[in-house]
C-alpha cells in the first residue's frame, strides 16, 4: 500500500508518498494564495512524478497550517505530531525535535515511538523563522538559499539586538550604510535566529540526539549557528524540508 | 437557535439568553440597572466580599476588562501589567464604566492594588474601597485580620450608603449567594456528567452572567436553567466522547476558546478559574456571626488562588484531585501574559501534575486570543498527545 503526506505550510507546500520498503518521492511548491489548491496541485505532481495514479493511494493524511483545506484527506494532523512522526522514521533514536518553517518554530520531545510527549511553540511573533530570514534577505539583496555557506566564512559575526522582524530589518540596514561586511551581517541574523529557537528549545528542555527540521534547516549556518548555541549536535536529514509531509504518511500508512 | 419559551416579560427567550446578553454586553446591562435605581459597584476579583455589597443594597459587579485597543490606560501602567489591569483602567477612563457608583479593589495581587491607587487618583466615583487580604491564610491572625477588614469594608459601605448593615440583611444576602454558588456547582456537576448536556462557550457564559446579572433575581433563574438543561435543550451530541480536560488560570473571558477546544476533540469538564469554579467553591456557612463566615470562606478554601498562600503544595493537591474527581487527562493553564501570581506558580504545577500522569500545556493570552491557526495547533496536539 502507498500512503501519502501532504503538508500545507505558509510558504511552501509539501508531499512525500512512502510504502513499507520507504520513501518513493517527495514534492516542493510554493502555497501560494490558495492552500487547497496547493494541496490538490502537490498531489498531483506528487503522483506523475511517481507514476503513480490516485486509486494507488490508501491513505492521505495532511498537515501544516492549510491542514484542513485538504478535501481529500483522510485525517489531518498538527505538523507538530507529523514532525515527530517524521524524524523517528528518518532517525529512530531521536528523541528532540526542532522544526522551524515558514511563521512557526516548534520544539518537541518524541518518545521511542515516534510520539510527541511535549512541544513549546512560538506564540508571540514571528523573529526566528524563514518568513525573518526572508525579510533579511531582501535587505541585503543576496540569495537566501546562498546565506549558509557567507555566513560561514564570518569570524565576527555583527550583533542583532531587535527582535521584532521591521527592527531587526532597520538594524541590518544600519550596520550594511556602516559598511559592515556582508558575511558577518548574516551571521549576526544566524545567530539572532537560533537564539529565538534555542530558548524555545530550552521551554521543552530538549536533550541529544536532535534533529532539526523543516525549511530553515536547509540553512547550515542556523544550524551551526544553533548547534553552538544549544551545545550539542543538530542532526539535519536530506528531508528536512519535506519532514512533516513524511511523518504524515507515515501515520496514514500506520493507520 | 434553541426552541424558544415563555418569560415572565411574555418575550420568547430560553433562559441563557439572559446570560449570555449580559456577558456580551455587561455594561448595558449595568447602565439599565442603575436606571432602575440600583447603585452599581464594580469588583475586581472573585476575593470581592459580594455579600457586603448586596447587603447594603448596591449591585456587585463583575468587571472584565476589555476587548478594544487600549489607548488611555498604557499612559497609566507599566508594559508589565496584565491587560485586565489595563482594560480595567481603560474602560473607566473612556468613561464606558460610568454607571458605576464605585469600585471595590480586593488585594489578590501587586497589579490590582497599584491599580487600585491609579483609579482612585483618575476618577471621581462616589465610592470607592481597599479590602486588603492577609497574604498567607492558614493561620487564626489571618481569619481574626480578615473579620477587621471586613468590619471596615462594611463601615466604608454604611457610611457611603448611610444606612446600617444589620445582621439580618446580611444573612439574607449570604443565602442568596450560597444559593447561587451551589447551582453553579450543581451546573458544573451536571456537565462533569454529561459534556454534551452544555456547551463549554455557553457554560462560561452562565458563569460571566452570574457575576453580571441581579443577584436577587439569580437563584431563580439558575433553578429555571437547570430544568431547561435537564431537558436536554442545549445538547450537543459528541461531547461525551471527547478527551475530558481542565482549565486553570485567573480570567478567561473568552468564549470561543472552549469552542476551539470542543472543535480540536478536547472538552472542559471542571475548572479552577476566577472567572470558573473560583467564584462558586464552597459556600458561606449559617449559624455563625455573617462577617466571621464570610472570612471563612475565603481564609479556608480548599482552592486559593495563586495570590493566597496555603500550603507550598496546596495548588497542586487540588488541581491532581480535580483531575481524578473529574476523569480529566489533562490540564491546560489558561494565562494571562504578564500576571506573575500564575506564571510564578506554573513550573511546580505543571512538574506536580506529569508525575502524576496528568498532561500539561500553556497558553497565555492578552485581550484577545492567539490567532486560531496557532492556537488550534498547540491545542490539537496536545488533545492528540492525551
């Protein structure tokens, strides 16, 4: 049986299809205006890609935000439940969980099971997630996707006091008119951002072995940047991204 | 809409409809009742010694705070305080309390007591008093120290009123508050029963109603409301089946949040709110002097609030019992942002309660609740961890 994952987060929109021998493929799109057409267009993609028609799927089990405006789902679930589901597939022995996506970071503990047993979440803005990291990027006119590897050759990373994202942004056009290099502007945002999710991490008191998920993952210099913070190792996955959308069909297999 | 009954006004409306007009709109309902020649005084928390108030002949008044921007009252407190402090003060000061005769400012905790000194100095009501209770209860100087202060709230009343208190009015009173505590109790056991005999939205709103609504007329109404939920007339079938929760925190004047909660599969079947069980525990005792009564009341309740001091562990104790009493799972913290009381008390609770196999999850809020999106989330899956 195949089992499929969707899920809708605020800016991109995520599916993965597993079976009992694992994962068969995985699909990005951006949500866009309308989450239920993301989640129909994703499965749709999802299932050319893996030539697969709708009549093989058994089960569909959606997630994220839009969680709800999947039609033709079977259940949903919070992406909190399907991160922890993910990660205890990708990696059994994790137990700690750190997702940070688009608007929401969330930190979970996850029994032997997969399970969530506890999870803190941010509830008071947004600083500390992709849509912050965004905003710096426009600012500072460089790809996001280029901001791990410049902050990495930083030795002295610039120091971001505001938290509130329009600030922070004012902040980082101050210190690039002072002609701080551009590297150490990023770090200084990498470091900004982990400490966010690390107190968040702290609420739940998360322990090693540690995973961290969804899109910001992708950005090794949060991570590194994270892992120094929290003083022990981050694990990240080739799936990061996708995590939530693999717990899901997980569960939907399980289920 | 609920099929429709006679009233005694000869208009069809189901007996909740009185309640639930009077939360939504408490100061129209204050407005009307000054109009009738009722003084109006405004409390600030369920440490307010009612009974006093009715006594002498004024109406007590639960005040809530408020749902608009606060725009006058930041000018006044600091960015610390809860906003019930703020919308409190907001509300008086944009003049939409002005039916108020005064207020009366029971010291629970820091916030309330500063702010009773900023109302007093901003506005011009007729009457105005501190009931300032001992911090730690369980001793005889905190009963002998609270029987004082009431002895003084009731001449700061008879002096305003010019008429004195006799034993027998507040007898009288006492009665129609135990009556009212009771049935509040006896609608809270009804629902622990049976969910789906209620809704979660509308039994907050037949608590806030009771804090608002004419004391005198309350029992009654109470007693009418209990048949109408007998029979089976705000049924929603479902509730029985859902994860059984409970709340704890100080206000929650918001309605949608255990509608919110009902959606995510979770159900509120007992509380430990001031705007909750708080109000309604335990009842005042006849056959002993009215004033020492009262005093035991407060000084003796099983369930303080977090401002009182019991015992290092009486909270806990409560809330584990609550939770066995009621076969609830979980507990989630309803919290105002910024009031210390609660958030002080909130690591040892919630460490208390998982060794003792009961969930624990927080939300804190301000005036408004937390975007649904978020707020469903967090809830959700702690319904589904349960």
């Amino acid at each position: 049986m195949y089992a499929v994952g969707i899920d809708i987060g605020s800016i991109t929109t995520k599916a993965a299809v597993i079976d009992d021998n694992g994962i068969l493929g995985t699909r990005i799109i951006s949500t866009g205006y309308n989450a239920s057409e993301a989640g129909q267009r994703v499965f749709d993609e999802l299932l050319r890609e893996c030539s697969l028609k709708p009549s093989d799927i058994g089960a569909i089990i959606s997630t994220g935000y839009g969680r709800n405006s999947v039609t033709f789902a079977d259940k949903s679930l919070t992406e909190i439940i399907c991160h922890g589901a993910g990660a205890h597939y990708l990696n059994p022995s994790v137990r700690a969980v750190v997702d940070v996506g688009g608007q929401d970071s969330k930190a979970l503990l996850i029994d032997d099971k997969g399970k969530t047993k506890d999870f803190a979440m941010n509830d008071k803005c947004a600083a500390g997630t992709g849509r912050f990291l965004e905003v710096m990027a426009r600012a500072l006119e460089v790809d996001l996707d280029a901001f791990g590897a410049l902050s990495l050759q930083s030795d002295t990373p610039c120091r971001i006091s505001s938290i509130c994202t329009v600030f922070a942004e004012s902040e980082v056009i101050s210190l690039i008119s002072r002609g701080e290099r551009r590297e150490d502007i990023i770090a200084g945002i990498h470091e900004s951002v982990a400490a966010r999710v690390a107190a968040l991490a702290h609420r739940v008191g998360v322990h090693p072995p540690l995973m961290m998920t969804g899109g910001v993952a992708r950005n090794i210099g949060v991570v590194t940047a994270l892992e120094k913070k929290l003083g022990m190792p981050v694990e990240v996955s080739s799936y990061a991204q996708v995590n939530g959308a693999i717990g899901a069909a997980v569960l939907a297999l399980k289920n | 809409m609920h099929p429709a009954t006679a009233t005694e006004k000869g208009t069809f409306m189901n007996e909740l409809d009185h309640f639930q007009e009077a939360a939504k709109n408490p100061e129209g309902y204050g407005k009307n009742l000054k109009a009738s020649g009722r003084p109006v005084i405004g409390c600030l928390c369920s440490y307010a010694p009612e009974e006093l108030i009715h006594a002498a002949g004024a109406h007590p008044m639960r005040l809530f705070g408020t749902k608009e921007a606060i725009v006058n009252a930041d000018g006044h407190l600091q960015t610390y305080c809860c906003s019930l402090a703020k919308g409190v003060l907001e509300n008086t000061l944009t003049g939409r309390l002005s039916f108020l005769d005064g207020a009366v400012f029971p010291h629970t905790c820091d916030t309330i007591q500063r702010l009773s000194d900023i109302w007093r100095l901003n506005t011009d009501y007729d009457f105005f008093a501190d009931v300032v209770y001992p911090v730690k209860l369980n001793t005889q100087s905190a009963l002998d120290y609270t029987v004082d202060i009431f002895e003084r709230f009731k001449k700061n009343l008879e002096s305003w009123s010019g008429q004195s208190l006799s034993e027998a009015d507040l007898t009288r009173s006492i009665e129609i508050f135990n009556s009212i505590r009771d049935q509040l109790a006896e609608i809270y056991r009804m629902r622990s029963k049976d969910p789906a005999c209620l809704s979660g939205s509308l039994l907050s709103s037949v608590v806030k109603g009771s804090m608002i609504l004419d004391r005198d007329e309350l029992p009654e109404r109470l007693f009418r409301l209990r048949k109408e939920i007998e029979e089976g007339r705000y049924a929603v079938p479902g509730n029985e089946r859902k994860k059984r929760l409970i709340v704890a925190g100080s206000l929650c004047d918001h309605p949608d949040f255990f509608s919110i909660l009902e959606e995510s599969d979770g159900v509120v079947v007992w509380d430990d709110l001031c705007t909750g069980s708080r109000y309604f525990d335990e009842t005042v005792d006849i056959g002993v002097p009215p004033l020492e009564a009262i005093a035991r009341r407060y000084v003796e309740r099983r369930r303080p609030c977090p401002a009182k001091h019991l015992s290092n562990t009486a909270r806990g104790e409560a809330l584990a019992a609550m939770a066995e009493e009621h076969k609830a799972s979980g507990v989630i913290f309803f919290l105002l942002k910024f009031c210390d009381p609660h958030a002080f008390d909130y690591p040892y609770l919630k460490e208390y309660l998982e060794t003792r196999n009961v969930s624990v999850t927080l939300v804190e809020v301000e005036n408004q609740l937390p975007p649904e999106g978020q707020l469903k989330t967090r809830l959700e899956t702690f319904i589904h961890m349960l």
